[in-house]
C-alpha cells in the first residue's frame, strides 16, 4: 500500500509530464492513422475446377502446372492493351502519365495462391485471390471484379484457342503424313509388279519349275537322240533302195548331211537344189519305188521330228536361262522388298499414330468448347471493403498507446531520478539516519490556488493549440 500510494504521489507530482508525453505522442499516432491516405483492397477469388470428365478416358490437350498457367495468365492479362480500356473507364491514377498508369496498375494487383477452402495463402493450391488496391473503396472493388472476368475469359478463350490450334496441327501432320504413305504405297505396287516371279514367295515356285523344265530338257535331249539315230537307219535303208539311181544317190546324200549341217549350210542348199532340178526334170517323184517313197517319207517326218525336238529345247533352255537369272537376283529384288516394306509400315504406323492423337486433339478440343475440362470458377466476388488495408489503424493506435505509456514512465523516472529534494519522511529519515519527530503537512492558501488554476489554464490552452493542429493536419490530409 505505501509503495502504490508513493506511486500516486508522484503521478500526482509529475502529472505534466504524463500528459504531455501522451498527448504528444498519441496526437502524432492518430495523425499516423487518419492523415495516411487510405488504401483500400477489393479481392476475388478463382478456383481450378478438375475436369467433368476423367482424364483416363478423355485427356484435355491443355496441361500445364497450376503455378505456371497463373504466372502466364497474369502476363496475359496485364498487358497494356487489357488494362488500358479499365484505366479510362474508372479515370485510375489520374495524377500520373498515360504511360505509367498501366504499370502503377500491374503494381497494386497482386495473386497468390490460396485454399479454396479456408482462403488462406498456401503454395502449389487449386485457387487463387486477386487483390487490387486503390484509395477509393468502389472503384477497388470494381476493378477488381474487371480483373477476375479478364483472367477468367482469357483462360477459357485460351484454351480454346491452344485446343483448336492443337487439333489443326495434328490434322496437318495427319494429312502430310497419309500423302507420304500413299506414296510408299505405291512404290511397293509398283515394285511387286515389276518384280513378279522375282519376289521371295515365288522363289519355291521357280525352283520346282526349273527342276520339271530340267527334266523335260533331258526328256527332250534324249527323243532327239532317239530320232537321231532312227533318221541315220533311214538313210541308210534309203540309201540301199536306191542303187545307182542319182536322184536316190542325192536323197541319201541330203539325209546324211543334214545329220551334221544345219538347213542355212551350202552343202544343203546345192543337193536340195540338185533334188529339185532332177525332180523337175525327169518326173521322178511320179516314177520313184513305192519303197523310196516310203522311207523318204519317214526321213522326212523324222527330220520333222528332230526339228520340233530342237525348237523344243531351246525354248527348254532359255527359259532355264531366265529361272536361273531369277534364283540368282532373288537376293537383291528380296532386300529391296525388305526396305521398301519396312518404309511402308514405318510410314504407316506413323500415320495411325498421329491419327489416333488427331483424334485426341479433336476431343480435347470439343471439350473445352463446351467447358468440360478444367476451368476457372470465381467461388469469392470482390466486395467494397469496409476499413483500408493501410495503413492499419488500430495497430497504429495501440502502438501510440503503447508509446505513450512507456515514455511517460521512463520519463517520469529519469526526472525523479535527478530530483534531490527532500519530499517527505523517508527522505527526512533518509538524510539524518533517524526518523522525523512529527510530520507537519502543507497548508495552502489563496495565491497557491490561484497558481495551481493558473498552470491547468495554461495547460488547457495548449492542450486545445496541440488538438486544433492535429485536427487540421487530419482534414488537409
């Protein structure tokens, strides 16, 4: 009780100073709160709805991380052409140029990430606040509500955008791409064609043919054989029929010498020639033995016969020529089938692929035509705020408050600190090192009144100066 009741005594004693301290530093604290010009926030909010659909049935051809699409999408947004059209409309920053109040507004717009839920700023989130602030509460509110429906419109026009110009990428490739496979296609047709009989598939089929026209050679070869030597029994039973008859001599001749010439040799010539001149000349055909005749017409019909037999053969022979020529150049015409076929289905496989992705593309993008992938929903509409965001008003107060207190305390000490005069008892004590015998109080009289109301006059009158200043700070303010 005596230490608060000491306290009260210097309260009391020092009450000039507390109430200077306060009021000095209190008046400085309101003009801080109220003579500040007030800026105000409006904010909205927009939340990344997930797509209607399923990615794993339908995947949106619009992807990016959500940190990554906000950045892009406030570049978008904020650029001059955008904000320009809102800067005339509202008249914002009208005390600065036209050249830097976009770029004062790109300053007071400010995005961050936030909880859909609890609204409260958090990293890698599905939603995001935009806040704007501006001195005027309506106009922030305004703005901001402009600025929500820009990021939302541009987000969706977008990705449309992004969407349909994927789609036509893709049909692009896919049309370059079926023009390259119809080509490889028709290299190969026309290959297979020019090839045939040479392809790998025939060569099994070349191979039993070339055996049967071997056989049918040797078959050939030994017919010949076989009339070979029945002609040379003829010419010598002819040959013996005829005797001394020149025109029987010449037959047997002719069927001698076409046993060892060709029909084109001279010998040949002269005794078809000589034949035919004794024929006409002595009609001997009509006088000729039956025998002769007969026998010559077998020679005849065996000449015949070995003909065919060598027209057979060579006909055998070159086409064993051929075959052989195929088997032999199977190889090659096989590796450039190969390659040939190999390009075909690569050119074809890239065809279906970029097909399947156009179709892709073309779903995704009907997806965002009609807002089924993911999309900017606005799930907080801006609103006019009720208190400015700075400065802050109350803190400012409490802190003057605060201030004010702790000054006055320390102030008060540090004056009672230096003060030697003797107040009272304990100082009395103090001094002589024995407690006073009595204590006489003070007795004030008329002129001690009139001095104390003097000093609250004059403390009055100031007081008044000090909060008709502040007032007037605050209202040019």
């Amino acid at each position: 009780m005596n230490s608060i009741r000491e306290y009260m005594t210097v309260l009391r004693r020092r009450w000039a100073i507390v109430f200077w301290t306060c009021t000095v530093v209190l008046t400085l604290a309101v003009i801080a709160a109220y003579g500040t010009e007030a800026i105000y926030r409006s904010s909205g909010t927009i939340m990344i709805e997930k797509p209607e659909i399923s990615p794993e049935l339908v995947q949106s051809t619009v992807v990016g991380v959500i940190e990554q699409q906000i950045q892009l999408l406030r570049r978008r947004v904020l650029q001059s052409e955008n904000l320009e059209p809102l800067i005339e409309e509202y008249d914002l920053y009208p005390n600065l140029d036209a050249s830097e109040r976009a770029g004062q507004l790109r300053v007071d717009t400010l995005i961050e990430q936030v909880d859909p839920i609890t609204l409260e700023p958090k990293l890698d989130a599905s939603a995001f606040t935009i806040h704007y602030y501006y001195p005027d509460p309506v106009i922030a509110r305004d703005v901001a509500r402009e600025l929500v429906d820009l990021f939302v419109a541009d987000n969706r026009a977008t990705r449309t955008e992004s969407a349909a110009n994927t789609e036509q990428f893709f049909e692009a490739e896919a049309a370059k791409l079926a023009d390259d496979l119809a080509v490889a296609g028709d290299r190969l047709a026309e290959f297979k064609l020019r090839s045939q009989g040479l392809l790998p598939g025939d060569i099994e089929s070349n191979r039993q043919t070339l055996e049967r026209l071997r056989e049918d050679q040797l078959s050939v070869q030994a017919s010949t054989r076989l009339a070979t030597e029945r002609r040379n029994l003829l010419a010598v039973q002819l040959q013996e029929l005829a005797g001394g008859t020149e025109l029987a001599k010449l037959r047997a001749e002719l069927a001698v010498a076409k046993q060892k010439y060709s029909d084109d040799h001279p010998d040949i010539r002269r005794l078809t020639r000589a034949i035919a001149a004794l024929e006409s000349a002595e009609g001997a055909t009509d006088a000729m033995p039956s025998d002769i005749q007969r026998v010559s017409a077998q020679l005849e019909a065996v000449e015949r016969e070995i003909a065919a037999y060598a027209t057979r053969e060579q006909e055998l022979r070159q086409r064993i020529t051929d075959l052989e020529g195929r088997l032999v150049s199977a190889p090659e015409v096989e590796k450039e089938l190969l390659q040939l076929t190999q390009e075909y289905a690569l050119a074809n496989e890239d065809y279906q692929l970029i097909r399947q992705k156009h179709s892709e593309a073309r779903i995704g993008s009907n997806l965002e035509i009609q807002d089924k992938s993911e999309r900017y929903t606005v799930i907080r509409e801006p609103s006019v705020p009720f208190s400015p965001d700075f400065p802050n008003r109350l803190g400012v107060l409490l802190i003057g408050i605060l201030i004010a207190v702790g000054g006055s305390a320390v102030l008060v000490a540090l004056r009672e600190g230096g003060d030697r005069s003797v107040r009272g008892s304990r100082d009395v004590a103090e001094i002589l090192g024995s407690p006073p015998l009595a204590n006489i109080p003070i007795v004030r009289n008329s002129d001690d009144r009139k001095r104390v109301w003097q000093r609250l006059v004059v403390h009055g009158v100031a007081f008044m100066l000090v909060i008709t200043l502040a007032t007037g700070i605050l209202i040019n303010g």
